[in-house]
C-alpha cells in the first residue's frame, strides 16, 4: 500500500515534469492551457496577474535591461535588480586602478551617490498584439525568401507607421514560430539608469569560470541599479533634475524561501533558441561549428588568463572581455556533451522518421514529403560556409582588439563610394567602435591573442609584424587617421600595415563566404517555417512554444534537484557554509572577503535564513531559460520576488536545441542571499527600507 503511494507520488512526479514543464511562452496569451499549467504545479497567480493592459500586472516590473539582460523593479522608487554579470560593463566603467569597484564593491550608502551610467537603458512593454494578419498580406508560398521578406518588410513598416501609441512609446513587431506567426511591442525606454550597488566579485562572481554554468553553486550574482524620470514620471536622459521612477508595479521580495516543488514562474527576456531544428542541423552545429569555435576561444583564452595574472591593470582592461569569451566556451563544450549524453541527435532522427511515415500516409500532407530532405540538401551545402562565418567573426569581431578596428575600417572604406553623407555617418559610428574597443585596448596582448588564435583560421598567415607599426594601438594616432576626404582617408588606412594584412580576409567574408551564406540560409528559413507549420498540423497533441527572440517570455516550473549522473544527485539549494568548503585564501576565483568569514563565524545571519539556521545562496528549478534570461526575476506563486535566475547547469546547455526537463536547470540567487548581503555585509540598509518584505508561507 504504502510502496504504491510512493510508486504513485513519483509517478505523478515524473509526468509533472515531462508533461508540463519546458517552453518560453508569450505573456498576452497565457489563458487557458498555460494557466492550468501553472495551477497544476501550484501557482495561485491568473494570466490576469502576469500580463494584463487594463491594470497593473507583474510585466509591469520586468524590464530587458540594455537589450541583453533582464531586470526587475523591487521598491516603488525604482530600485532596480539584476545580475553582477549584467552590470559588469557598468561596475567596471567606473572602477580605475585606485577605486576598483570589480574588485572591492559600491555601494551607494546614500541617494546622492548613486552613479549615472552612458549608454545604459531599460526598457518596458506596454502592450502585445498579435499583427500576423497584416504582416503576412500578400505573402505566398510560391515567393522566394527574397520576395517574402520584401513583401513582409512593407506590411511592418505600414503597420508601425499607423499604429498610434503615446508621446515615449515605440512599437517593434517580431516572427514567432519560425515566421508563421507576428507579434507587436509597444515599448517605452528610460534612459537615466544609476548603479547603486554591486558586491566585490568574490561574492558577485564567486566561483568564477571553474564554477560558471556548474551545480553546486555559491554565486551571489546580483547588482543594484535605479532607474530615473524626469519631474512628470516620464523617460529622460540623465539630469541632476531627474528623481526616482515611480514604477506601475514593483514585485514584493519573499522571505520564506523555497522548498523542493515550489512554482517559480522566470519571467524575462530570453535571447536565442532553437528547439525545432532537424536533427542534420544539430549535427553540423555540434560536430562542425561548436568544436573549432570551442578551440579558437581555448586558445585565446589560455593568453589572456595567463596576463590578467600580471597586474592589475590588465585585469580590469580584459575583465569584462575574458567573461564574455570563457562564458561561451564552456557553454559550447557543455552543449556539446548535452547532445552527446542525451542521444538527442538520434532521438531527432526517430522523432523524424515518425514525422515522415505520418506525412507520407496523407495525400493533405503530400507538399510536407520534401522537406527533411530539402534540410539534408541544404545543411549540406551551408556547411562549409556557416563554419567558416562562424570563425571569422569569432577572430576578427569578438576576439582581436586590432581585427576588429580593421573590420570597422573596412566597412568604413566601403562607405567611401556611397556618397559624402553615407560615410560621414558611417564614421560617426566607426569611431565610436574603434573608440570603445581601445578605452581597455592592451596591444602586446592583443598581438599575443591573435597569433595564437590566425593559425587555426590560416595556418599560412605571416606572423603579426604588423602590430609594431600599424596606427591602430592607441586612440590619438588612430583618430588622426581617419580626418580628411574619403579618399585621403581610404588611401591612408590603405598603407597601414594591420589593415593591408587583415583586408584580404574581411573581403573574402564580406564576398562569397556571406553572400551564399545568407542565400542558403535564406533558403533554410524557408523550409523550417514549412516544417514547424507542418509539425504543428501532423503532431497537433505536442506542446509548440515558440522560440526565444529577445521578446518577454514566462517561463515555469519548480524548485527541484537532479542527477547529472550515476548515482549523484544534487539538492536544490546551497548555503553558505558551501561558499566557506570553497574558499581559497587569496584564490583568482575562490577567495572570500573577511567580512563575510566573519559574519559566518559569529552567525550574524539576521532575518535571511531557512529553518535549518543556513544562509541559503542558490537554487535549481526547472525553468526553461536561455543568455538574456539573466536577472529574470523568479516569481514564487503569490507573485513575490523568491530568487534571481542567473545561469544554468552544464549537463542542461543543450537546452537551446533540446530541452529535457529531467536534467535542464536553471540556477537563482535565493533572494535572501541578495539582502543578507547587502544588509549584513554592505550595511546598506537604506535599500532594504525600501524594499516590501513579506512572509508569504506564513499567512
Ligand atoms: N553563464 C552565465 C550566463 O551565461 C553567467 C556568466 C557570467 N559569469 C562568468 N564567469 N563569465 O551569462
Ligand atoms: N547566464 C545567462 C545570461 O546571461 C543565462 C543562461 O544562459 O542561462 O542570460
């Protein structure tokens, strides 16, 4: 009897999670299927709660913080939270080799302190609509990608011109579903965005690449900013006349914590993903693409770590660099293991092969019988091409400081011929990149970087004589090439060394490697937005959501542990006592500051604890998340704020190609973490009278 309930329970269990969890879904249309979901895993939240344009919902806290992360708004002034990896550009802008923020932490003890930021913004959705009737009018299956994406173009262009919103709002519309279907945003930006606290980075980064995208975790990954108005509440750029935002809604931060099987609903901006992908694309991604990015970055990498270790000053200029570069090596080679681990290719093939037997019964479904072979065909001759595009963007875009000054020279060059306007604008912007490349540029570095990295794109390259005597290693001399005519200026970066070396290569990529690239993929668009369209009719019992865009997405599921392997298994949360198992004295990754030895050594834990005593730091859920769900907020089932989602665990990368909710996790901040940090270790206690605290289990 006893053994059957058990049976039962895990049963019951297992379904919960193959059954309903997984997808990243569209907030505006949550009624129905989604919110019996949500109840079924224990959510007390209505659609109404998260996404409603009649009053205020919890979408009115959730901002995409800078187009690449997400935010959210805990006080009703505005105060903003979010990652430390998302405010890292930010924190490091403002740190110097005297005031290292990176290093020791801000904390604005008062208001006035806090630190306005350049080129910061964040932005809210208002509204979401469903436009797919107007975008697609006159689109036909028998139109070329060319033709399609012109006709589409037009209707957007019509459709944004004639929609009405208020003075500050912007509408944007966006493909789901692989272009079957249109959404569009009404959008509202503020731009007055102040940093307000930040922990040093052993805490905010804790554990740093060895731990990163890893279970068990000790990461306190958060920052602190606020956003500004001006006097009527409205966006404005930066003014000492600014005050505080007066926020719609701001989310409630719970101190009852999470027990295994919690809700937690993520509710942010997540970026890429692509879960309907036939199974010969995630071969050529895994097998082709992943491991000769995945070496490149290897080698960058083992030159960069090593002259971060050699003063300071290089470690501030390649912080914020190397984060980028290590994050999505280690990603590419836990994807990697993902797919090989799960068989996912081969369960892709079997999935399609069903596919096929179901398609080729029907005579309705006669014009779908092609289209797996159509992606064999043109997977097969993208290949060489998508790879090779990869690479080339990876050494001279987001590798070499210097190739990517010569990137920018080319296309300023190209500019030359399309009149005086075209490239004045054109070089408005090649100076602003080339600007922000050299404001943490470190030449002897680079050089080194490169000369590991060109062999694995040319092993016959000719060595980097260049950088002794190229213009484009400091600002100064590299702006005075660029005064004069077009021509004076097309003729002198002409005769610069670095850019007659790196010439040849981004006109081989701006030729053929992209024009057949583009046409193929093109091609490719074509036939997945056919097959999602088929999948949907054939399979119609399966669960479509569509894939991530960079457009606001609920995502839930619960708090839960799992098995990364045989016989291991991982609790669903962390404490601080396992920050103190890791730490080194003195370690690059693994040191912990004194203060918070000494706040564990004397207990002093304050309110932020669970019932155990333990300061609790992360947790695991089943959310399905993707890069740009950083600093969703994790919304427990009465809508408060329990955690902060900031990355995944390694054996779940795969998750943008193949989400499996048995080993895919995502990773949080628990939100008393975040508090007992800034309470106990910053004392920046200002900020926690302003937050609404609440005891949502104790009611
Ligand atoms: N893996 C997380 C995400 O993709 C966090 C990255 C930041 N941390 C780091 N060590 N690079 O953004
Ligand atoms: N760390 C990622 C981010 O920055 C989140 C993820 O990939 O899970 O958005």
């Amino acid at each position: 009897m006893y053994m059957k309930a058990i049976k039962i329970i895990i049963l019951f269990i297992t379904l919960n999670l193959s059954a309903q969890q997984g997808g990243m879904w569209i907030p505006s249309l949550l009624k129905g299927m989604n919110e019996t979901e949500m109840q079924n895993l224990g959510s007390k939240l209505t659609s109404d709660d998260i996404y409603s344009i009649n009053h205020s919902s919890l979408k009115d806290a959730v901002v995409h913080f800078n187009g690449g992360c997400t935010a959210e708004i805990i006080s009703d002034q505005g105060l903003l939270l979010t990652n430390h990896h998302c405010g890292f550009g930010q924190i490091q802008s403002h740190s110097t080799v005297e005031n290292d923020y990176l290093q020791d932490g801000f904390w604005a003890m008062d208001i006035k302190d806090e630190l306005p930021n350049k080129n910061l913004e964040v932005t809210f959705i208002v509204r979401i609509e469903d436009v797919t009737k107007a975008v697609l009018n006159g689109v036909t299956d028998a139109m070329t990608p060319k033709q399609t994406q012109a006709t589409i173009q037009k209707n957007t262009n019509t459709l944004q011109k004639n929609y009405t919103v208020a003075a500050g709002q912007k509408t944007k519309v966006k493909s789901f579903f692989k272009g079957n279907q249109y959404f569009l945003f009404v959008t509202e930006t503020y731009t007055d965005i102040r940093l307000v606290g930040a922990p040093p980075s052993s805490i905010g980064k804790f554990g740093s690449d060895t731990d990163n995208w890893m279970f068990p975790r000790h990461t306190g990954d958060f920052s602190i900013f606020r956003i500004y108005a001006d006097k009527n509440n409205r966006p404005a750029d930066y003014s000492e006349d600014n005050v505080p935002f007066t926020p719609k809604h701001f989310l409630p931060v719970s101190l009852d914590g999470v027990a295994e099987g919690d809700f937690t609903l993520v509710f942010g901006f997540p970026g890429r993903t692509n879960e309907y992908l036939p199974a010969v694309a995630v071969a050529q991604i895994t097998q082709k693409v992943n491991p000769t990015n995945i070496k490149i970055r290897e080698e960058a990498l083992k030159v960069i770590d090593a002259a971060m270790k050699t003063s300071v000053q290089t470690k501030i200029q390649y912080a914020s660099k190397q984060a980028h570069i290590a994050n999505y090596w280690k990603k590419w080679i836990g994807e990697n293991q993902g797919i090989e681990k799960s068989n996912a290719i081969a369960k892709k093939r079997k999935f399609e092969a069903i596919f096929q037997q179901k398609v080729n019964k029907k005579r309705k479904y006669k014009k779908y019988r092609n289209l797996l072979a159509d992606f064999d065909a043109l997977y097969a001759s993208y290949e060489p091409y998508a790879v090779k595009r990869s690479n080339f963007i990876e050494i001279f875009y987001r590798t070499s400081d210097l190739m990517q000054q010569m990137f920018r020279l080319y296309q300023l060059e190209q500019s030359a011929s399309k009149g005086a306007e075209v490239f004045a604008k054109t070089k408005q912007y090649v100076v602003a990149q080339i600007a922000r490349v050299q404001k943490d540029f470190n030449p002897a570095v680079d050089q080194k970087v490169l000369e590991a990295i060109m062999p694995l794109y040319d092993a016959n390259y000719g060595g980097t004589e260049f950088y002794k005597t190229t213009k484009f290693t400091n600002l100064t001399d590299a702006l005075s090439q660029l005064e004069g005519t077009p021509e004076e200026v097309v003729a002198r970066i002409n005769k610069d060394a670095a850019y007659q070396f790196a010439k040849p290569y981004i006109a081989e990529f701006y030729g053929e490697m992209s024009s057949k690239y583009r046409q193929i993929n093109g091609e490719i668009a074509k036939v997945q937005k056919q097959y999602l369209k088929a999948l949907m009719e054939v399979l119609p019992d399966n669960r479509y959501y569509p894939d991530a865009n960079s457009t606001l997405r609920v995502t839930y599921g619960q708090v839960r542990g799992y098995s990364p392997k045989d016989a291991v298994y991982y609790n669903h949360v962390s404490y601080l006592d396992g920050v103190m198992e890791k730490y080194i004295p003195g370690d690059y990754e693994f040191d912990v500051p004194q203060k918070l030895q000494d706040l564990y050594k004397t207990k002093d834990f304050g309110q932020y604890t669970d019932a155990n005593g333990k300061v609790p730091v992360c947790f695991l859920g089943t959310n399905h998340t993707t890069g740009g769900n950083s600093g969703s907020p994790v919304i427990d089932a009465h809508g408060n704020l329990i955690g902060l989602n900031f990355d995944r665990v390694w054996e779940g990368t795969m998750s943008d190609m193949n989400y499996d909710p048995n080993i895919c996790r995502n990773i949080m901040v628990d939100a008393r973490y975040i508090l007992f940090i800034i309470d106990k270790y910053a004392g920046c206690t200002r900020l926690i009278d302003e937050m609404k605290l609440v005891h949502p289990k104790k009611k």
